[in-house]
C-alpha cells in the first residue's frame, strides 16, 4: 500500500472512484474540471492497493480571511468496495501531515447535508462543525 500523488495519465483510475461520490460528474466534465483547477495547484492524493485506487482526496492549499492558510479538501471517497477498513482515517493522517508541511492552520472541507456517517467520521477523526455553507444557483 502506498498515499501518492496521482497523475493526470491516472484520471480514468481517479474517476471510477471520485463518481461513487459526485454521481451526476460525467468524465468529460470531471477531466474538464481537473484541467481548470490546476492554477490553483489542485492536488490528486490516492491510497493505492495491489494497483488500485481504493481512495482518492483532492485538495489545494488556499487562503482566506477566516481559515488563514488552510488545506481545503474539495474530495475525499473511498472505493464503494474497500469502506470500512481505515483508509479514510489513513487519508486524512496524511493529509494533516502534508498540510503541516505547507504550514497550514486549518484543515477545512465541506459535506452535503444527507451524508451523516461521513459527518461521524469526520467528527471523530477531530473536524468540527464551523458554519453552514450557502449555495445560491446562477
């Protein structure tokens, strides 16, 4: 097992994993997408077992007002098939860990209102509930 950054030769390996979580993402916008975060150095992390992606975090180290300098987690899944077995936990050991090497603050992220056990998760794992996140359509 190895935590990597992924490559963009891997996004067809980073799609099959990251659509379990935005099911509406075709892969051409997901690649689409991918191409227009990189000026913000978007970054791809993937947990890698026996060759394949059994979980996946995108984030970027950003700055505000109110975080400082943070590392926003846009994306974090694991494969529908290897739940349950740490590497979530793992991911996010990880991503502290890098974060502190960037000399972030914060780790930060967002999570639809529907995902209560990923809420769990993100509680025990030491995240707590800052804000409500408003979204108006354009």
């Amino acid at each position: 097992m190895q935590i990597r950054e992924m490559t963009l030769k891997e996004l067809y390996a980073v799609y099959d994993v990251v659509k379990q979580l935005r099911t509406e993402l075709s892969y051409e916008a997901f690649e689409d997408l991918i191409y227009d975060m990189r000026h913000m150095e978007y970054k791809m992390f993937g947990i890698v077992e026996r060759g394949e992606l059994v979980c996946y975090a995108g984030v970027a180290v950003q700055t505000n007002l109110y975080h400082k300098r943070h590392l926003y987690i846009f994306d974090l899944v694991t494969d529908e098939k290897q739940r349950n077995k740490g590497y979530g936990k793992m991911m996010l050991e990880y991503l502290h860990d890098y974060a502190k090497t960037a000399a972030c603050e914060n780790l930060v992220l967002s999570s639809g209102l529907q995902r209560t056990k990923a809420h769990q998760f993100y509680e025990k794992s030491g995240f707590v509930k800052k804000s409500y996140l408003f979204v108006r359509n354009i």
